[in-house]
C-alpha cells in the first residue's frame, strides 16, 4: 500500500511528480511504512480495497490510496488546523485555551506518526498537561473570559490575511518543490532510534552525536525564566 | 504472529478494562461505606443484600434514573464536554498496564511518561467543569484542583525516578527503560527483588502525590464539602456526575496499579512466576498458549490485584484517619516537604548506585533508603503540624511543657500539683 | 554502564569564558541574598570582575588554540568568536560601570537580580556569538534574549518600562518563531543544523537545483528575519525606540551593543560561512536590508528631539552599516563588520553613558531641552558627549571614521559601490542629528533660569502623555524644579567608563592599526 504523496494529482502522468510513490524512496516521512503498490494479498481485508474504490489505475502512478497512516495523519492535520483556527479567531478565551489543548494534542498525533513517540508524549506532558494549564490558571485569576471588549478589532486583518496566505503558499511551495533533498534530513532522523534509550544516547552520550551541551544551556534559559519570572512577579 | 489473535486479544483486553473500571467502582463504593462504617465503629449499608451488597447496585440504578439537570447560564459546550475530557486519559491509562503476562495491552517504551502525561490531562476535565459550571464554589473548586494537581504531578515523577534508576542498575548492559513491562521484569529475575525494599521513601511519596492527584482525603479541598458544597461536581448531576465519580475511583485504580507495578514487583507473588514460565512467554510473546499458561495468568492476575486493592484499602484507611488539609499547607507540604525530599532521595540513590561496589549496592541502597524513610516520616510528624508562624504544633509544645515542668519538679523537688494547661488549639483547619 | 562519557576537559575549557560568566551569575544571586541592604551595591564589583576573568579566559583560550570546535561542533572558538566575544564582554564592563549610579537614581531595589541577569544576558550573547551550530544558536539567542526581556521591564512602578519589556518580549517571541521555523527548513533541506555540515552538503549540490533552493531559501530568509529582528534592521525595527526608551540606560547600552553583536556574528557565521557557495542568492536581500536600514534609520532620528529615542534610531542606522560587512559576502567585509562593532561598542555606550546621567526618570528628562546649555553647566560631560556623537557621525580623527572607512572600502572591494553611496549619503542625513545636539549644548541656552518656570513647562510637556503618566510626570516635574541649572552628579562608575570610552575613541581614531589588525587575523586574512 503506497502511501499519501501530497504532489501527486488525479492526473497522474502527466505531472513530473505523478510517479513519485513507486520510483524514488518516498519524500514524505509520513509515507516511509508505503510498502510496494501491489495491493495485499489479504482476503479479509477486500472488502476494504473495494470501498476505495479509486485506486485502480495503479499503472498510470495514480497513487492517492489511503493507508491507515495517511488516513490518520490526514484527520490529524484537519483537527490541528481547524483547532488552531479556533485558537485565534475565538473570541472567549476559555475556549481558546481549550482548542489549543486539541492543537497540541493533534500535533502530538503526528508525532506518533512519525514514529517520535516520547516527544509525543513530552507533548502532551509539557504542553497539554502544563502550559495550557498554566494559561487557563491564568484566565481564571484575571476572570475575563471574553476578549471583545479588551481586544477589539483591528483593521488589518484583510492585510495580515493576506500575508498569511502569501507565507503559507510560498512553504507550501518549497515543501512540493523538494523531492531530492527530503531523503538527505530522512537518513537524518532516522538514524538514531526513536526509542527512550536513542534519546537518553543522544542527549547525554556524545560517542555518537552529543547534545549534551544543548540540554546543559536549557536549564540555564530555564533559570533564568525563574528568576525573571520573580523578579517580576515580586512585589517589595 | 496472526492477525486475529491481535483482534481477540485487543477486544478481550479492551472489556476487561472497561468492566474493571466500571466493577471496580461499584466495589469500592461498597466497600468504602463498609470499611470506613466499621472503622467508625457503625455498620455501614446492610438493607439491600446479604451484608448490604446490593446497595451499590442500587445507586448505580439511581444514577442512571436520574434526570440531567443544567442550570441556565452554564458555559454549555465546555460543561457537557468535561466529564468525557475528565474520563478519557483514565481509560487510556489502561493501555500500559500489564496486569499479568498476558493481560496487557502493549508494552510500550514510554510507558512511565506516558501514565505521567495522562494524569496531567486529568486536569483539563476538573478545569472544564469549575469553569463551565459557571458558579463560584465550582469555580473556586476547580481552581484548587488545578493548583494542586499541577503542584503535586512534580514530586510524583520524581519519586517515580527510583524504581527507573534501579531497573537500569538491575538490567544488564545497563541500559534502563522506563516501561512498565521492563520494570516489573526487572523485578523478577531472578529472585523477588520488589522495589518496595530498595526505596520504600519513593513508594511513600509516590502514594501521598497520589492520594493528592486523586483528589482524595486528605487532600480533597477541591471537593470539600463542608466549604465548597462539592466543589467543581455542585453543578453536575445523574450520569454526567457518575462519569467523574468512575473517573475518580479509575484513577484511584491506576494509581494503586503503577504503585504496585513499580514498586510491589507487579504481578509477580507465589506460583505466578515460576521459572519454566518465563521461558514460555519470553520464547513465545503473544503466540500460542497453553493450559499451564492461562492458569499461571490467572494467578499473576489475582496477586496483582490482591496487591492493587491492598492499596486501595489503604486509600480508604486514609481518608477515615486524617483530617483535610488547609489550601496553604497543601502547597507548602508539596513544595517544601515532599520536592526536596524527592531530589534528595535522586541524587542519593544515584550517587549509591554509583559508587558502592557491586554485591552490596542494592543492600546498601536499601538500607540508606530505609533510614531516609524514617527521617521523612519523623520530618512529617514534626513539620506538619507547625503553623506559618513558625510555632511548633501542639503535641510538641505539649511534650517540651511535660519534658520541662517534669525538670522543673525534679529540680525543685517539691511536688505540686500540675495545673492543666488550656486545651491547645488545633493546629489544623 | 554501557555509556561512554567522552566529553573531555578540553571541551569545557573551549567554552571557559561562558562558564565564567554564568558561574558569576549565580554567585551574585547567592551573595545578594546574604548580603545586607547596604553592601548590595558592592556586587557591580563581583561582577566586574567576573566579566574581567571572563575575557582573560577567553585570550586564554585564544592563546591555547587546540581544535577550533568543541561539544562535536556545537561551540567555535575561532578568531571571530574570540573577538567577538571581547566585544561582548567589553561592552558588559562598560554597561556595568554606569549601573550603579544609575541604579541608585531610579530605585532599583533588586541590585543582585539586576547584576545576575546582565551578566546571564552576556553568557547568551557569548554563546550566541561562539555557537557554530544552529541549535547552539538559538539557545543564545533564547538565553540573551529572557533576561533582556525583565531588564527591560526592570525600573518599578514605571508604566514606559513595563511597556517596554512587554513589548520587546511579544515581538521578540514572535521574531524567535521566525527564526525556529526558518531553522527547521534549513534542517529539512540540508539534514544537519551543524554549519559545517550545512557548509559541506550546500557545496556539495552546487549549482542548486530547482527541488533543493525553495525549502533552503525559505529557510534562509526566514532565519534572516529572525536575526535582523534582533539586529533591529528596517523593517524588523518598529520595536527599537519604544523599547530602548523604556528600558534602563545601562540596559539600553549592553542590549544595542552586545545583542547586535551576537546576533550579527550569527548572521554572518550562516551566510557568509555556512551559505558561502550560494552568497548570490542572499546577497541581495542583505543588500536591501541594509540599503532600508541606513536610510530609514537616519531619516527617522532626524526627525526625534527625544535624545535617547535619537540614539535608539542612530543604533538602528548604525545596524545598516554593520550590515553592509556581511553583504559583501567576503572575509575584508567581516573583519570591517567586527571592528565596527568594536568601535561602535564603545562610542554608542558612551553616549548613552551621557544620556544615563542625564535622564530624570526612566524614559522621561532626556529631552533635547535638557542638554541645552550643557556645555556651560557641565564641560566634561558635554565634552565626552561632543566625542561620542562627532564618532557616531564619523567624523575623521576618531574611531567611527575608521570603521566606516573600512565598512565603505570593504564594499568598493567586493564591487559593491552602491552600498558605499548610499551609506556616505547616510551619514550626510545623520550629521544633521548628531551635530544638532552638539548645538544645543553648546549655543543654545536653557530659555528659561527660573526654577519654577521650568517646572511649569515639564508639567506641561507631561500633558502629551497617556493619562496615566501624569502623576509620575508631576513627581517629576517637582524634582525638576529643584534640580534644575543644577548639575548633574556623575557617579564614579559613570565617570571611569566615559573617560575609558572617550580614551579609546580617540586613540582607537588616531591609531586604528593594531585592532583593525587584529580584526583581520580574527576573519583568517594574512
């Protein structure tokens, strides 16, 4: 089952990336599990194949064929950006708050999928579990829960829409633009294992690739946010 | 490995969870009524049923009957939400448990962070609830359970650092792993070497974050209810109510498991871990089983749940023994008390497993542990009582009155007549 | 244990100076908490010296030599690490120096904090300025960047100051994203965050095809956008004057010297080193950037009678100029671009030394008026501000001259003689504001003698403010009326960095010989 290639047209041919799935390693991370095109020989599982229904035309490099992965990743995606819609164009901001527990869940979704199950994990623990919690202790204590009257309208939204869009098409571009280049940051990250141990190896063991001094000046960035978060805070 | 095993074992896995959670509150509600009725000295429910059995049958009942009520003004969306946002990281929790050699979802890698995680979610369902409940005991309810759980998940994780520490320690080639399936191996082989006896401080401080985390006494301020009526629960009634109360007591069974799993040696105990049935599951993961397999599960089984409502007993003990605390001594026993004593316990445990040479680590660590549990409870015993001011609590002041007014006599040697002192005044509430 | 712990002694002494610093840090935060109320003022001395240890450290490190890299090519210590970092680090002692004065006239009752967090800022800008790999450089600019955000906001009870760290933190947040995201590309494209690495497969793929140049592009400019936030470049630069304004002096001075500092050399360390086989297709963004930047930020000054926003908009022009080294995209453009810097650092905290001695409240009392007459009240002082600004301006004989000779000379080099033009016309535009002050000092008269007229009008130029300020704005209109045609005291601190930095503007401009030198062999020219 060949995996979600996102360049890929109904078309098929005639676009120089229309056979990307089966000719060259797959450029997306999501598609590394795509296994060859010949559907699986599995008879309780044909049924399935069937409601498809609209991968026939294999030969052509029509490869829009779901698998569960790419199903995933796809609910994943739409939930992480209708949810950080939501973040921004709320105006509770409770509710705002509560959808950016969903973004970050959702993102942590795809982490899985990327096989980076401890971040996924550390996703949801730091920023589900905690910052959010944080952000609605927060609203809780200043107890004004509508932003209309605070944070009024402004009139650049047309502008900002604008460049938003011109932003998010111009990565979306250079994203469907690369095809070589995906292979060289894939032999990257999937060098190490994505286990607890790879990690705990890779922050603290520099026999192979060190980041011990990386993780060393965090804690330092963490001090000082304490520090300046009392020095702040401390009424004398 | 064939497919429809997956399935059988995943829909099988699946119904034991829910009906455990579900059993399992339904049990404890029995027995929390008849334990704490006899360690009070009454009888507790004994109408409906032999020995009342039947009365929880009849409050599910009851839940189920009852109407939904909604006040006006709630914040709709986030009220109706919330229970199902409180329950869903409870069941999920599930997921890493291995409750015995076979009855366990899957052994993930992360399986400690993983649980760690899942409790803090917790915390957005208590949130949804105070705030959409749109009523200021609900409110103030929410907000102390959100200060609280988010105070008390820090010495929870680091108390859970020593269990990590000594699996790395015990497996070879000194690589750890922080699942739950590898650690209650570790514990195994080749003798019971259950964690309990290598740090009983961590098992302590890990069932006080618990008890906290649970919201249970003494740490229920957030559902107080001689203050707060009940807390970020006032609004909520009949089945919307009943899934916080399962989501209570699921997590009272998911703390009582990851204790027994990281520290009570999981579902090792007599009969359930010989030898030639290791070889069988580790040959064999998932695949065929025999008869003797099966009859050793089940037996894995029981002594792990022998072990998990031990705790829970406990949890129950608690609650009728110890008064609640007061909001800033929560934090303060949180912060002051139980975080240093965490990193001290980290840094000691390390630097023993470090140094001390090989046979006599693990006694050694043991030993210092023990003593350092000693400490902490006699810390305890002193601290907890003592007021912010810095004044000692009462039973201090009393013995240092006795201790003196004795050398007074002594020194004078005359006798007279102690006049009672004036009742001290409680320290607490 | 399986692990093999290999770092070695030599990996931590490559980054001594950092270590230095930070250790410093905390011991000023442990000191001041034992300290009493009184004696807290001497910790400018602890850290002082811990700053002075720190660049010993650093020449020692240079002296020593060894592997170039350490932490697996996370940590530099090349020549431009080193210079810069004595930029840095002499920019800090000099910011130090003029604290306590300061400290003391606003009411800052955190000195420990103060002391602690400055020298934190320093280690950021040190390991920004030293890192050789992304990762490394975007934890300095985090760690620079978290303590700048409280000192900005540092002055109690002050609503200009508050507004200032609020507003450097969103914006300069918001500016981080820009730069984790350009990052992030960068690393999709290339697969390393190394810059030798990144170095190693760009010339590898030359030329680049049409599948590898969008995500790296993309990722550059990202990255650019992100670091020229920090450089204050046009149009990154709307936060500058708002927050140079309301952060305390000594903080404006340590944050327009030591943040350019870091982050230019990191700017320079991923074009110019890491992205050298595609310089054409960066170059002219840098070149736009810097054309935008000189221009705009000369215009805007002229256009100020605030003398510390003046200067905030002077920092700004003068990032134009820094930025001219890295878009010529040679090694003569770098070494201009690092002594720049080094002659920038000292004129630019002078003047706002000056200005610190000057100014009332924070943000308030630094108006063009208040240097009316100056020369007259206080020589000295109107002195070292004439040599500052007549440095600032370039005028020949001093050090700001020499720099933007080599700045200017660097560009014709690499036949880039637009960004000279411009940049001369620049400097045309910025005599205007510079002398402009220099005239007030010295042939204007404060209009008015009297004390109380004097209040009056400070009472008055309050009503231009929010509402909110009045009050302060009275209370310092009462202070004015009593110091006013008073002269200012200069604390010892204050006096020993102006004389330092008048010192070494004037022998800097009279014998630039042996720094330029010095900033050639930094950037490996013979």
């Amino acid at each position: 089952m060949p995996g979600l290639c996102l360049s890929d047209t109904i078309d098929g041919g005639s676009s120089p990336h229309g056979v990307l799935c089966d000719r060259i390693p797959p450029p997306y991370i999501h598609c590394r599990r795509a296994r060859p095109r010949r559907a699986p020989d599995l008879p309780h599982l044909a049924w399935l194949q069937r409601a498809r229904g609209f991968c026939q035309d294999v030969q052509k490099g029509i490869c829009v064929m779901l698998d569960l992965p790419s199903v995933v990743f796809i609910v994943f995606a739409a939930v992480l950006v209708g949810s950080a819609l939501a973040v921004v164009t709320l105006r509770n901001i409770v509710h705002a708050a509560l959808f950016l527990v969903l973004v970050f869940g959702a993102a942590a979704g795809i982490y899985v999928l990327l096989n980076a199950e401890f971040i996924a994990i550390v996703q949801i623990l730091v920023y589900a579990g905690a910052v959010t919690i944080l952000i609605l202790f927060a609203i809780m204590l200043t107890q004004n829960p509508n932003s209309r009257g605070s944070n009024p309208s402004n009139r650049q939204t047309l502008i900002a829409a604008l460049i938003a869009v011109a932003l998010c098409a111009g990565a979306v571009f250079a994203f469907a633009q690369n095809t070589s280049i995906t292979t060289a940051s894939q032999k990257a990250i999937s060098g190490p294992p994505g286990s607890v141990v790879g990690i705990g190896q890779l922050l603290y063991s520099p026999t192979s690739y060190s980041y011990v001094l990386p993780f060393e000046i965090a804690s330092v960035v963490l001090l000082v946010a304490i520090v300046g978060a009392i020095v702040i805070g401390r009424e004398d | 490995m064939n497919i429809g095993f997956e399935i059988v074992h995943f829909v099988v896995n699946l119904l034991f969870f829910i009906l455990l959670i579900s059993t399992n509150a339904v049990i404890m509600v029995y027995a929390e009524r008849k334990v704490m009725a006899y360690m009070q000295d009454r009888i507790g429910p004994k109408h409906y049923g032999p020995f009342g059995l039947l009365q929880s049958t009849y409050d599910v009942m009851k839940l189920l009957l009852k109407e939904i009520v909604r006040s006006r003004d709630t914040d709709n969306s986030v009220f109706i939400v919330a229970p199902m946002i409180f329950f869903a990281p409870v069941l999920t929790a599930f997921v890493m448990l291995p409750f015995s050699p076979f009855v366990t979802q899957s052994a993930l890698a992360t399986g400690l962070i993983l649980y760690v995680a899942l409790s803090s979610l917790d915390v957005i369902g208590v949130f949804m609830a105070g705030w959409g409940s749109n009523n200021k005991y609900a409110l103030i309810g929410g907000l102390r359970s959100t200060a609280q759980m988010i105070s008390y998940e820090l010495p929870l994780l680091l108390a859970l650092m020593g269990p990590v520490m000594l699996t790395s320690f015990v497996s070879h080639g000194g690589v750890g792993s922080i699942s739950f399936t590898d650690i209650t191996h570790a514990q195994l082989a080749p003798s019971w070497r259950w964690f309990v006896l290598l740090q009983p401080l961590g098992l302590m401080i890990y069932y006080i974050c618990g008890l906290a985390e649970t919201n249970r006494a003494p740490f229920d301020l957030p559902e107080a209810e001689s203050e707060l009526v009940a807390g970020y629960l006032t609004e909520y009634s009949g089945m919307r109510w009943a899934m916080f109360f399962l989501g209570e007591y699921g997590n009272m069974l998911i703390v009582s498991a990851v204790a027994t799993v990281l520290f009570l040696g999981g579902w090792s105990g007599p009969g359930a871990d010989l030898a030639f049935w290791h070889r069988t599951v580790t040959a064999n993961p998932g695949g065929i089983f025999s008869v003797a397999d099966i009859i050793f599960n089940v037996i894995a089984l029981f002594w792990f749940l022998v072990k998990v409502y031990i705790l829970q007993f406990i949890f129950i003990w608690v609650r009728s023994t110890l008064p609640r605390l007061r909001a800033d001594q929560l934090m303060q026993f949180a912060w002051l008390i139980l975080i240093p004593f965490t990193l001290a316990n980290i840094l000691i445990t390390a630097a023993l497993l470090l140094a001390v040479p090989q046979p006599y680590t693990l006694w050694v660590t043991g030993i210092v542990n023990f003593v350092l549990l000693a400490f902490f409870i006699g810390f305890i015993s002193r601290a907890i009582g003592a007021s912010p001011k810095g004044e000692l609590p009462p039973w201090v002041k009393m013995r240092q009155q006795n201790l003196a007014r004795q050398a007074a006599i002594s020194a004078v040697a005359t006798p007279r007549l102690a006049k009672p002192e004036s009742e001290p005044e409680m320290a607490r509430r | 244990m399986a692990f093999t712990y290999t770092i070695t002694a030599g990996d931590w002494g490559h980054i001594a100076p950092q270590l230095t610093l930070l250790g410093v840090a905390l011991l000023v935060m442990v000191i001041d908490t034992m300290l009493p109320a009184r004696l807290r003022g001497g910790l400018v001395i602890i850290a002082l010296l811990g700053v002075l240890s720190a660049a010993a450290s650093a020449l020692l490190v240079a002296q020593l030599g060894g592997a170039p890299s350490a932490f697996f090519g996370m940590i530099t210590s090349d020549g431009l690490a080193i210079f810069s970092m004595l930029v840095i680090l002499g920019a800090t002692a000099l910011a130090l120096l003029i604290a306590p004065g300061y400290i003391e006239r606003q009411g800052i009752h955190q000195q420990g904090e103060y002391y602690a967090l400055v020298l934190l800022a320093a280690t950021g800008m040190l390991l920004m300025s030293t890192a050789s790999n992304l990762m490394m450089i975007f934890l300095g600019l985090e760690l620079l960047s978290l303590p700048l955000y409280v000192l900005c906001a540092f002055v109690p009870g002050q609503q200009i100051a508050q507004e200032s760290g609020m507003k450097y933190f969103l914006l300069s947040s918001f500016a981080s994203g820009f730069l984790l995201y350009g990052m992030a590309l960068v690393y999709g494209a290339t697969g390393a965050t190394g810059l030798t690495q990144i170095h190693a497969f760009v010339a590898s793929h030359m030329p680049l095809d049409s599948s590898l140049a969008p995500l790296l592009l993309v990722g550059v400019v990202l990255i650019v956008v992100g670091l020229a936030f920090k450089v204050s470049a046009i149009p990154f630069h709307a936060w500058t004057p708002d927050v140079y304004q309301g952060a305390p002096t000594p903080v404006t001075a340590l944050m327009s010297v030591g943040t350019k500092t870091a982050a230019l050399v990191a700017l320079a360390r991923i074009l110019v080193v890491a992205l050298g086989p595609i310089t054409s297709q960066w170059q002219p963004l840098l070149i736009a950037l810097a054309i935008l930047t000189m221009l705009g930020g000369n215009l805007l000054a002229a256009t100020q009678t605030n003398v510390k926003r003046m200067l905030a908009y002077s920092s700004i022009a003068h990032a134009g100029y820094l930025l001219i080294g890295i878009a010529v995209g040679t090694n003569l453009g770098l070494a201009a671009m690092i002594f720049y810097l080094a002659a920038y650092g000292i004129m630019n905290i002078g003047a706002f030394g000056v200005v610190q001695v000057i100014e009332r409240s924070v943000g308030f009392g630094t108006e063009l008026d208040r240097f009316r007459g100056l020369g007259a009240r206080q020589p000295w002082l109107a002195g070292a501000m004439t040599v500052f600004l007549l440095a600032l301006a370039g005028i020949p004989g001093t050090v700001g001259f020499v720099a933007k000779y080599a700045v200017f000379s660097a560009a014709v080099l690499a036949s880039h003689p637009e960004l000279t033009i411009v940049g001369v016309i620049a400097s045309m535009i910025s005599f205007y504001y510079y002398l402009r002050i220099i005239w007030a000092m010295y042939f204007e008269l404060n209009p008015e003698g009297d004390p109380a007229t004097q209040g009056a009008r400070a009472a008055l130029g309050a009503q231009g403010t929010p509402p909110l300020m009045v009050e302060s704005s009275g209370q310092s209109a009462v202070i004015a009326a009593k110091s006013v045609s008073m002269r200012q005291p200069i604390a010892l601190g204050a006096m020993l960095s102006l004389g330092l930095a008048v010192l070494a503007t004037i022998i800097l401009g009279i014998l630039p010989g042996p720094l330029f030198e010095l900033a050639r062999q930094a950037v490996g020219l013979p």
